[in-house]
C-alpha cells in the first residue's frame, strides 16, 4: 500500500534530521568536542525510541482510514462498523513491528564512514551557537527601542484621540448614506442559521432607525462563520461585523497617519537598523495595532449609541476638525431631549410589559383545590405512622396513587404493595414497570397528571411545597389532583399553608405525635462511643465514605447512604442493616426523607452543611426531620440523639417550635406557556419575562437555573429551531445532576442526535473506580429519560437492566472502602491510621517545627556589619 511506504518514507527522513538536531543542541552547550561513545550514553532514552514515536504518529495521521481498514481487514481483523479511534489504535498496534528503523545502527555507521563530520557538527554547533546569541543581544536592543517608540504612540494616540473619533464618526455616517441608498432589506428570522431562507423587503428608510444600533442589527444578505461555546457554524451576518471592520480600518489608518506625521526625526532609521526588511506601513502597524484596535472598540461602542438622523446630516459636510467638533458638540447638547423622549418611551413600554405579564401569569398561580375532593391530612412529626396510615387507605380503594419526593420511596412503596399482594406499577422519570391487573401506581411527584383519575391519591412530604425548584410539583398534586379521597402527608409546619390552599374544599385533619421520645445525650460523641443501632449524619458524600472507611477499619460492619447513591443500591444497604448483616448506617440528610429503620440512636457528626451557595448551620427542621429517625416503635423505647459540639445550641434547635411554611414554590405551566405563545416563540425571551415577573404574596418563583444553563448552551443552533417552544423547554427541564459535566456534554449530544433524526449516543460507561460507576449509573439514568420521554420502552428495559448490574458493582465496591478513601499524609503521602487527628504525620510534623525554629533562632541574631 503506497500509502504507508510513503509515510514510511517520510518517517525515517523525520527521525534521522531529529537525531543531527539533538547532536546540534547537546554540542553546543560543551567547551570542548565530546566522544561519541559519551553522546550514545547521555541520549539513549531520547535516540532509543525515537523511531518508534515517529513511525507511529507519521503513518497514524497520513494514512487514510480507507487505506487503514483495508490493512486490517487483510490481517484477519473485521472493521465494518467499527468506530474511528478503534481503528487507528488496532492500526498503530500493527505498524510497531511494520520494518523498524535501526536509528542507533544508522547513526554509528554514518560516523563510521565519515569520521570527519563529527567535527564538523561540533564546529557548526558552537558558530550556530554564536549566532545565537549575537541575534539575542540584537532582539534586546530591538526590544528596548520597541519600548520607547510604543510609549511615544501611546501618548499621541491619547492627545489626539477627539481627532481619530470625529474622522471615523464621518467615515461611518458615509457608509451608513450609501447603505441605506443602494442596499436591501432583508426579513427577521427567529435564528442566523442558514436552515430558513432570507426575503427580500425593498430599500432601507432612515426613519425606520433610531439609534445606529438598530440599524446594525439588520441582515446584509452574506455568510459568515461564527463560533457559540466552542462550535463553528456559518450564519447570516448582520451589518454589524462590516461596520465593525470599518471603524477598525479608519482608527488604524487615521492613526497611522498621525503617527507618521509625529514622531520624531530619526526614530525610524533607528528601528529599520534592527529591522532592513521591514517597510514603513509594518513599522508603523506594528506599534500602533494593539492600541487602534481598544481605541476602534471605544469608539465602535459610542457610534452604536449615536442618532441615525444625526450621522445622515453628518455625512455630506466635508471633513474640517473645527466644524465636525462642533457638530458633535451641538449633537450631544440635543441628546438631552432625546433622553427625554426615550424615558417617556420606555415608560410606555414598560406599562405593556406589565399587561402581557399580567395576561401571561396573572391567573396562574392562584389555589383552585377541587372541592369535589375530599381531602385527609397526615400532619406530624416524623416516624409517627403517617404515611403507612394514608397508603392503608390507598391499598383498601380499587385504584390508588403514591406521590412520593424520591425515586427510592416510590421503589419502596412498589415493593411493599406487590409483597402485600396488592398489584401496583411503578412509574419515574427513568423507569416504568408495569404491573399485570394493576390499578394501583407509585411513582415520583413530578410524574403527576391531572388528567389520570384514581380513587385514592397519597401525597408525601408535603412540606416539600416551598422547595424552589421541585415544589410546584407538589402545589399542582395537591391542588390539581384527580381523585374521590387526597391523603396529604406532610410535617407539623406545613398545616397551616395547606388549609389555606385547600380553601373551603372539604378536609379532615389527623395529628400525629411521637410514641417513643427522643432523649439528647449530654456527652459529646466521637467515633470510638459507636455502638450497634446508630446513624451516623454528615453532609457530603465524601465524608461519609471516610468515616465509613474510619469505622471499617476498627472492625465495625457498615451500611452507606448518601444523595448520589442509586436508590437499589441505597435500598440493599438499608436491607443489610435491617437484616443484621451491618450494625451501623453512615448517611448524609437524605436519611431523613421517609426512611424508616430500626435506628437506636441519630448522631450529627456535623452542625453545619453546605446547602449549594454557603455553609450554614442547620435549621431546625432540618435537624428534627433526622433525628425523628431515632427511635422504633416495638425496638427501642426511645430514640436517642447525640452532638460531636454545641450540645446545648443544636439541643435548641431540636426543641424549637416550627417554623410555619409560608411561601410555596410556583414555576412554568402548559398554560402559562400557551398564553405566552402569543407574543413570543422564544425561550431566551420567556427566561427574560420570568425574570421580570414578580411572584404573588405566599409564593415564590423556582430559579429555573439549570434550564437557563442548558439553553444558554443550545440558544441561536439549530436544535433550538428543531423543536416547539413547550417540547423544547421538556427537554431543558430533564432531571439531571448539573454539576456533571458529562451528562450535560451526554444531554447535548442526545439532542443533537434527536434534532437531526439520528440515532441516540450511548452513555459511555467507566467503572475504575467508585466515582465512575456512580456517574455510569447517573448516565444510564439520563439516557432512560430521553428513551421514555420519546416512548422507547423496549430499548429502555435492556438499559435498566444494565443500570441495576452497575449498581451491584457499586453496592460491592461499598463493601469495603478503606482502600479507596484510606488516609494519607498531605506533604510525605505515607498512609495514615482512618482515624488520626491530623492532616500530616508526626515525622514531618516534626521536620515542620525544627524548621520553624531554626529560622526563629537566625532571625535574632544580629547581623553582621
């Protein structure tokens, strides 16, 4: 195959000038000609696999994959459908033994045949060398007179920079005369991609203009490439980018031509002694551009703000400094009017604005319970019997709903259900299955539809309603919900906001109390007092598995929970430790949503947490929903809850009266979006609208974060133009962790693939280690919402199956996590015991102090005259 002689040609020549250079420099830095035997020695690890290096990246990179295949295929291997980078590393495995070059045989035989050129290279080194460092000194001097001359320039460009802007101003008021007189016109497009084609609307009138900004955003009817976060695409251009050129044109050679007329005499021969080959319009360029390029973005900036009527008067005037001064002067005097005229302008817009939010959002968000409903409330604290109290009723009616806050408690329910012999399906944003005869579903809140009527519905955790991102789930279910009986579950601060969401709708209220106290101990707690039965809290899943890994190591058998965990595998450690098999849980707060375990005692190894913006410490809901957890009916006579610091503050807390809800949490609705339909198709202009729209009293907007982002991403390409308003905004609203940057690359791919009807990129699955089988899992899990959102359930079934065999990797890989999160000293790495204080061992502790004393020591003593 020519092909590869070719490279292999090349190859050899590349490696035999590689190996004169290396000679070249490692001579140059010696007084005296050095053996040959000494060279081999000193460059073996670099002359050794040269070739090798070489070779492979030369027939890598010119051979075609056409020409590769063939190679291949010719050796047994079967390339149809195999990607690229597989190709090109069975390829390159191939060509390591493909006629290797001996480089070292070579090089000794050159020398052998012509032992004079060994100092010959010497020679021409050491004057390579020379001239080196003569052309250094030469640069120096260059430098410094580079220095000089652009100081000087900076300072003229300074002084005359009303005259640079005036010159350009009229340039500009030029161009835009003879835009507007020989031009076309061109429609808006939602999009500059080049999918819709441009339409013709006549000659440009000046009077359409206010400002030359709105003039610049118009379409000059050419193509250009343009780049959005890193992607290349080609768009319709908008006048902005010739104008842009234009002002940087005039600034420079306006700028040029001041110079020239001002430097002073003999600065330039000066610098052509340097630089013979340089001619004058270089010489000048190369001082100036930097600086005419920040003056030509100042000025750009203030012409976009400039009056269109002001600029066409402009333009016929013939260039003189002290007229066009003037002019400008006159201009900016009338500007105060103008200001004036706008304000009153922008007062009118702004009263439109308000009746299109009102007309958009106005009606949305008030309560309408159904009081064709009868509603129960569950209020209580927790571990109390609630929610086995309102799934009782749902198990009794002949068909019945469980909203639950977390893929795991619907899971849960599901499984209790069917085990209880009452046929139930299950239905998340990842998963479906579907139950034979089943007329019973447990499923995630968000999965609610009002249209879907049921006998009973049971909605959990209530309180969950002034969440700012998931509420609204939870104020549609409670508000919106399809059924004869509404049982609400929710804690003691949650029972005034849904009495008053419920309105005059018919309810009957069921308070519930603790049967086994909660007692705090008085004793601070370290991990040594661990006995069986306890919950350890912390809030990071780091710091669960290194004091997991702490207890492990001191013979303790541990089960793990923390928010990132998937739920099968967070439910077979709840079974290890219901089972026995573990006698200690450590967990993050996701242990106090709906958990219920034989917990002896709840222990905050924290009293602060990060709560995605700041540390802060706990409020005291959040430290009695854990600590509810302590205690089990028919176990434990009492629950028992324990402090590592600030017994008496945090004891306080656990006291508190509740804080009432009083706000709920209120986001974007298929009605809300309908209506907004009528002024828009935009969703970057729906983001901007919902940032203005002011929640009404008792609510509160969801931040809408991750759906900014993600459209941020997409904005102005053309998956953006491939969907409806509301289908897209689906597509954004996918739950998924953000702070993966592969999943978001992972959900940006997908709608590509989706957008150009292609087939969906698989997830790409690692699981080295137990960060990477945790993100294969989140990635399955998003692959799953894509392939159920586009009703691809038979693809689905076999990526749920994968995802739980991933779990069951990472529900062994907990087994045992002393090897993975075990402690090491930061500056000598030497493993530490899981449960030392401190962050260094005591040796280098130890050299830390003896130098921090030494120094103390020399600094007072007095120095020497």
């Amino acid at each position: 195959m020519q092909e590869i002689m070719n490279a292999y040609e090349n190859a050899v020549q590349n490696t035999k000038y590689k190996i004169k250079e290396d000679i070249a420099v490692y001579m140059e830095q010696l007084k005296d000609i050095p053996a040959l035997a000494d060279y081999l020695k000193d460059r073996s690890h670099y002359i050794e696999p040269l070739w090798l290096n070489v070779w492979l990246n030369k027939v890598t990179a010119a051979v075609p994959k056409k020409v590769k295949k063939e190679y291949l295929q010719e050796r047994g291997f079967v390339t149809e459908g195999v990607d690229r980078k597989l190709i090109n590393r069975l390829f390159r495995n191939e060509m390591r033994s493909y006629k290797p070059f001996a480089a070292v045989d070579w090089f000794l035989e050159e020398m052998h045949e012509q032992p004079e050129k060994w100092a010959e290279i010497y020679e021409l080194a050491k004057t390579r060398l020379k001239e080196r460092e003569e052309a250094q000194k030469l640069e120096n001097a260059r430098m410094e007179l580079f220095g000089s001359i652009t100081c000087l320039t900076a300072g003229l460009l300074q002084d005359h920079e009303r005259l640079l802007f005036l010159k350009t101003r009229h340039a500009v008021a030029k161009k835009l005369v003879e835009d507007m007189r020989t031009k076309q016109r061109f429609k808006q497009i939602d999009t500059f991609m080049l999918e819709e084609k441009l339409q013709e609307l006549g000659a440009f009138k000046p009077v359409d203009y206010y400002r030359v900004s709105d003039f610049l955003k118009e379409l000059t009817g050419s193509i250009h490439k343009s780049s959005h976060h890193g992607r290349r695409f080609y768009e319709y251009e908008t006048y902005y980018f010739p104008y842009e050129h234009l002002v940087s044109v005039t600034v420079l050679k306006n700028a040029s031509k001041l110079i020239s007329e001002n430097l002073p005499e003999g600065i330039e021969s000066e610098y052509f002694r340097f630089d013979g080959d340089a001619d004058k319009d270089e010489f000048l360029s190369l001082f100036i551009a930097d600086q005419a390029e920040e003056l030509a973005i100042s000025i750009m900036g203030k012409i976009e703000e400039e009056y269109m009527s002001d600029l066409i008067e402009l333009a016929p005037v013939p260039f003189d400094i002290e007229t066009h001064q003037a002019i400008y002067e006159a201009d900016l005097a009338d500007r105060e009017k103008k200001l004036a005229a706008e304000k009153a302008e922008a007062e009118r817009k702004a009263a439109e604005e308000q009746k299109m939010l009102e007309d958009v959002f106005g009606r949305e968000y008030k309560p309408t319970a159904n009081k064709a409903v009868k509603y129960v409330l569950h209020i209580g604290e927790t571990n109390t019997g609630k929610t086995h109290q309102a799934l009782a009723a749902m198990k009794k009616a002949e068909s019945g709903i469980y909203l639950a806050p977390l893929r795991l408690l619907a899971l849960e329910v599901y499984d209790r259900l069917n085990g209880e012999g009452v046929p139930c399906s299950l239905k998340t944003g990842e998963e479906e299955k579907l139950e034979a005869g089943a007329s019973h579903i447990s499923c995630t809140v968000e999965m609610f539809h009002e249209k879907d009527a049921y006998e009973v519905a049971v909605i959990d955790e209530a309180q969950m309603i002034a969440d700012r991102d998931r509420g609204f789930s939870w104020y549609t279910a409670i508000t919106k919900a399809n059924a004869k009986e509404v049982h609400i579950i929710g804690s003691k601060n949650i029972k005034q906001m849904l009495i008053q969401l419920l309105g005059s709708s018919e309810y009957e209220l069921i308070e519930y109390k603790r049967d086994v106290p909660l007692k705090v101990e008085e004793q601070e707690f370290t991990l040594k007092k661990a006995r069986k039965g306890d919950a350890l809290v912390c809030f990071s899943r780091r710091q669960v598995l290194a004091t997991a890994a702490i207890l492990q190591s001191n013979g303790h058998k541990v089960s793990m929970i923390y928010g990132s965990m998937p739920p099968e595998t967070r439910k077979k450690q709840m079974q290890l430790f219901l089972s026995g098999q573990t006698s200690l849980i450590v967990s993050t707060d996701a242990i106090g949503m709906g958990l219920n375990l034989p917990i002896r005692r709840i222990v905050f190894l924290e009293n602060e947490k990060f709560d995605g913006t700041s540390r802060r410490r706990l409020t005291s809901q959040e430290v009695k929903q854990i600590a509810g957890r302590a205690g089990r009916k028919g176990i434990y006579d009492q629950g028992r809850v324990a402090f590592v610091s600030e017994i008496p503050k945090m004891k306080k807390l656990l006291e508190a009266e509740d804080k009432p809800v009083e706000v709920f949490a209120i986001a974007p609705t298929t009605s809300v979006f309908e209506r907004f339909h009528k002024y828009s198709r935009s969703l970057g202009d729906f983001f901007e609208l919902w940032e203005k729209y002011t929640s009404p009293e008792g609510t509160k907007k969801a931040e809408l974060t991750e759906e900014r982002s993600r459209y941020e991403i997409i904005e102005g390409t053309m998956i953006e133009t491939k969907f409806p308003m509301m289908e897209l905004y689906g597509y954004l609203h996918l739950p998924f962790s953000a702070r993966e940057p592969e999943l978001t690359e992972q959900w940006l791919q997908t709608m590509e693939a989706i957008s150009e009807g292609r087939e969906l990129p698989e997830p790409e699955l690692k699981d080295r280690n137990l960060e990477e089988m945790e993100l294969a899992y989140k990635s399955i899990g998003l692959h799953l919402l894509f392939l159920y959102k586009l009703a691809r359930r038979t693809e689905a079934v076999y990526w749920e199956r994968l995802r739980e065999q991933v779990s069951d990797r990472i529900h062994e890989e907990l087994k045992d996590v002393t090897k993975s999160h075990s402690k090491k000293c930061r500056i000598c790495k030497k493993t530490l015991r899981n449960d030392f204080r401190y962050s260094v061992c005591d040796d280098c502790h130890s050299r830390q102090n003896k130098r921090r004393n030494h120094f103390r020591q020399n600094k007072r003593k007095p120095g020497k005259l």
